[in-house]
C-alpha cells in the first residue's frame, strides 16, 4: 500500500514537469540566403559546395557558419540577424 501512495504521489510531479519543460526550437523567421539560394524561414545546418561563402542573414536569428560540411565541429563565425559576410574558407551554416 505504502508503495502505491508513494508512486500515485510522483504523478503530479512528472506531469508539472512535463508542462514546464522548456519548448523546442522553432525555425528562423524570415529568409537565409547562401550562394544566392534563399532559405525561407530556415533552420537546421545547410551545406555549401562553392567558395567562397557569401551568406545573407535576414532573419531573426544568428547563423552560425562552419568550416566543415554537416555543420561540423566549432563554428567560425556567428552571424547576427540582418548582417552578410563572405568567408573564404565557409562550408556550411547552421540556423535554428
């Protein structure tokens, strides 16, 4: 009996967690451009097969630009909403 009380009282618990954990990434809003491709309220990681690099960021949130493919190991550099850059050695940009 102890254990059923025990265990009906971790129920509130788990369901007041569920209701505050946190929500999940929602994509940018607005528009990625890279190589002048337009990505439409982009997100996750968009690989570049030319160099250089030439990304526009207009959306809401920074893009990260990577000097592998697949988004791979620490970004280069961080790209603020509605700035551009063009990077040499650029292959790939992650947006969330």
């Amino acid at each position: 009996m102890r254990r059923i009380a025990t265990a009906l009282g971790a129920l509130p618990i788990a369901g007041l967690l569920t209701l505050t954990a946190p929500a999940a990434a929602h994509a940018a809003t607005g528009k990625l451009i890279i190589n002048h491709k337009t990505y439409n309220n982009p997100s996750g990681c968009y690989d570049s097969d030319r160099r250089p690099l030439r990304v526009s960021n207009k959306t809401d949130q920074p893009a990260l630009i990577f000097n592998k493919p697949n988004c791979k190991g620490w970004p280069a550099w961080v790209l603020r909403p509605g700035k551009s850059i063009v990077w040499e050695s650029g292959a790939s940009v992650r947006i969330n």
